[in-house]
C-alpha cells in the first residue's frame, strides 16, 4: 500500500492535535507534526506514537517550506490569541500608542502568508491544502462590518492565496469552524454569578438566534479528513451543533443545577466594559448574523 503523508501545522495546538489524532488512526497515512519546539512534553508524546515531528516556525523564512516537502497534504492553521499573549508585541504596542489587536492582527496575516507561501513553493508534489480560516465577515455584511480583525486577518490570507497562487488555490480546501466550545472560560462568554446566586452572559448579541459550536480537539481531525477526501475546492464550514444562547444557558443549568440565563447587552456598554478589545468583540459578535447566514448557504 502507497503511504501518503499529511503535514500538521500547530499539531500540539487545539486544532493540529485533533487532525494528528485522526490521522494516526487512518491507514495509508504517516503523520508530520510541524511544532516550534520538538524537544517539548507534548512533541515528544507524539513522537512517542510514530508522529514524525519537525521543527517549523511561522516566524522564520524558509522553515515551513523545508517541513513541507514531501507532503501530499498540508493542514495549516494560524493563532490569533498567542499574538495578544506575546510579550514583544503588548511592548511594541504599548511603545506605538496601539491597539495590542490591531499589531498581533498584523502578525499572524505575516505568519499566514508564510504558511501559503511554503505551501506553494511544494504545490507539484501537494495534492491537498486545508487551511483553516474564518469567514469575509467585511465581504458578507456589504462593509457594515469594519472591524472584526481577527477574522479580516485570517480571510486576507485567503485572498492572498487565490490572488497569488492559482495552482495552490486549485488544490485548496477551506475550513470554517464555529465558536470554540471550550471558549466558555474566556472572560467575555463565562457566566457571571448576580447577587442572588444564580448567573448570567451578557453579550451583545440575540439570545434566539442559532450560532455553529464545535469541540475544536475533537472535531478538526473529522472535518479536515472529510476535506481530504472530496474533491479540492470544497469548502467546510465545520459545526458539532447549531445552537443559541439561550438553549446554550438551559444545558449549562442543566449540567450545573444553577440557574443561568442570557442578557442580550447594550453594545457601547459591552465594549466599555472590555477595554481595548472592546469593538473588535463587539463586532464578532454583530457579525454572527451573517455567519448564520452562510452556514446555511
């Protein structure tokens, strides 16, 4: 039997474990871990399992390019949230009087044009390339949208690619996925405990209207194999469930036996509320009107 080889970009990360994970379990197939650092616990428990790791830095020209070679399929993703965490930038940020957003934006669309670019340069030998991305929110709500960086980010290197690359574009499978589930524990979505013990969300956004939510370390892995194999040009926006805000509240009370509810919040109160983060959040959250839209085109 052929053996083909997948290449993982992040594949200690949420998504890239879950593709690896999939992929070790899959006959026919050898698994590449691209990681920053092989010589960390979570490399070397892959290792342990028959994963070729390699060392591939986004930040560094020329390394991806190397990691790829050979591959028949690359799954290649990017991370918005470690460029909030990066000392460097909140400093570079603080230095030009910027919003630490507006710099890790900047960032990872740098780091996503790399991962396209080392994609191309092995495109004669690549038969797939799975990129996850999130949605032209700029594009799909006619510019009402401004603001939504994070995903402008990831859909820029979108259009870099289909604008750059046509051959790699032809051999291109995108992957949407949905609100993380596991988002919950971030500050903005976790229930707050009100005075009389039960606890409320507030966003600013419907409580009745449906949203996609997926496990991102249990469902990257299926989709992404799901994208391998259709044919090239498909393109995946990945849901576990659809599910709004209020049916969300009614399973954490369940699972809690604490009442918890939703509050639709005041925009301007959201975003005063959130600081620097404020309007990108906001706008995310505006924007999911359009994302429904698109889940069910």
């Amino acid at each position: 039997m052929t053996t083909k080889i997948i290449a993982v970009v992040g594949a200690t990360g949420n998504q890239g474990s879950s593709v690896v994970e999939t992929f070790l379990g899959e006959p026919g197939w050898t698994v590449r871990g691209i990681t920053r650092d092989p010589s960390k616990t979570s490399s070397r428990a892959w290792a342990s399992r028959g994963v070729d790791i390699v060392a591939g830095d986004l930040d560094v020209p020329g390394s991806m390019e190397k990691a790829f070679r050979g591959a028949n399929v690359v799954f290649g993703t990017t991370d918005f949230v470690q460029h909030l965490q990066d000392p460097q930038i909140i400093a570079s940020a603080r230095a030009q009087n910027r919003p630490i957003n507006e710099l890790a934006t900047e960032r990872e669309l740098e780091q996503a044009k790399r991962l396209v670019d080392a994609a191309a340069a092995n495109v004669d030998t690549l038969d797939r390339f799975v990129l996850s991305t999130l949605s032209d929110t700029k594009g799909l709500s006619q510019n009402k949208i401004q603001y939504n960086l994070h995903f402008d980010c990831k859909w820029g290197a979108v259009e870099y690619l289909k604008d750059k690359y046509p051959k790699l574009w032809d051999k291109t499978s995108l992957l949407q996925l949905g609100i993380f589930a596991s988002n919950w524990k971030v500050p903005y979505y976790t229930p707050r405990k009100q005075v009389d013990g039960t606890f409320k969300i507030s966003l600013p956004m419907s409580g009745e209207k449906e949203f996609p939510i997926i496990d991102p370390n249990a469902d990257t892995g299926c989709m992404a194999k799901a994208l391998v194999q259709v044919a090239p040009g498909t393109h995946l926006v990945g849901a576990s469930s659809m599910i709004s805000w209020n049916e969300w509240c009614k399973v954490w009370s369940s699972q809690t036996e604490v009442q918890c509810t939703f509050e639709r919040l005041d925009r301007k109160v959201f975003e005063d509320t959130m600081g620097p983060l404020g309007r990108e959040i906001a706008d995310m959250f505006q924007a999911s009107k359009y994302l429904i839209v698109q889940c069910l085109l």
